[in-house]
C-alpha cells in the first residue's frame, strides 16, 4: 500500500477499527487477484481499502467470499541430474562433438 493512501481524509476519519480495514482491504485485494485481475496486489489492495471506507463494500461482502487460497510453488533444485540409475532411467545419445573429433583425425593417403 502506498503511504499516501493512509493519509486520504476517508481513512483518517474512519470510526472502525483500523486493523480490521486493513485485514478486509488486504482479504479484497487478495481475492481480486485470485479471479484474474492483471493489476499488482498494491493497488488491488488501495482501491479496495477506497472502497471499504467509502462504504461500497461491506465487512459481511468481503467475508461472504471464501479467502483464496495461496498456492506454494514446488522447490525445484537448482541443478537437475539427467543421469539416474533407478529403474526406468534412460541413457543419452552420445554427443556429436566425439564423431566430429573421429572424423578429424583421420589421415590423409
């Protein structure tokens, strides 16, 4: 969120609690994101802080939507094997720079 958010009037001057408003815009923004929308989080999460406070969207809206649910990327290593011994491993095909090294060395008559 951008600092300048905090600081518009509407925000200053809203009755509820704050912590809240910004769990519910953080919720808002989370779930828009997850339905596809292409803008970043941040301003996801300030126009659905503008939102809460102006009174467009309700506290019982935002909880009515199941909280999307985060996704962890698998860890993949940083170094992939391709030799493996276990069964149903495969062997490469040798690389074409030996038969060019071969076709080199050959003598001329």
């Amino acid at each position: 969120m951008t600092q300048d958010m905090f600081l518009h009037p509407k925000v200053l001057d809203y009755q509820g609690d704050k912590y809240q408003l910004i769990r519910l815009a953080m919720r808002w923004g989370r779930t828009l994101k997850a339905r596809g929308t292409p803008e970043p989080l941040a301003s996801l999460v300030d126009k659905s802080l503008i939102e809460i406070v102006e009174g467009r969207l309700t506290m019982e809206e935002v909880l009515a939507v199941p909280a999307p649910v985060i996704v962890e990327a698998e860890e993949t290593p940083d170094v992939a094997s391709v030799v493996d011994d276990g069964p149903g491993s495969r062997t490469l095909p040798p690389d074409d720079e030996e038969e060019t090294d071969k076709k080199k060395t050959k003598k001329k008559k």
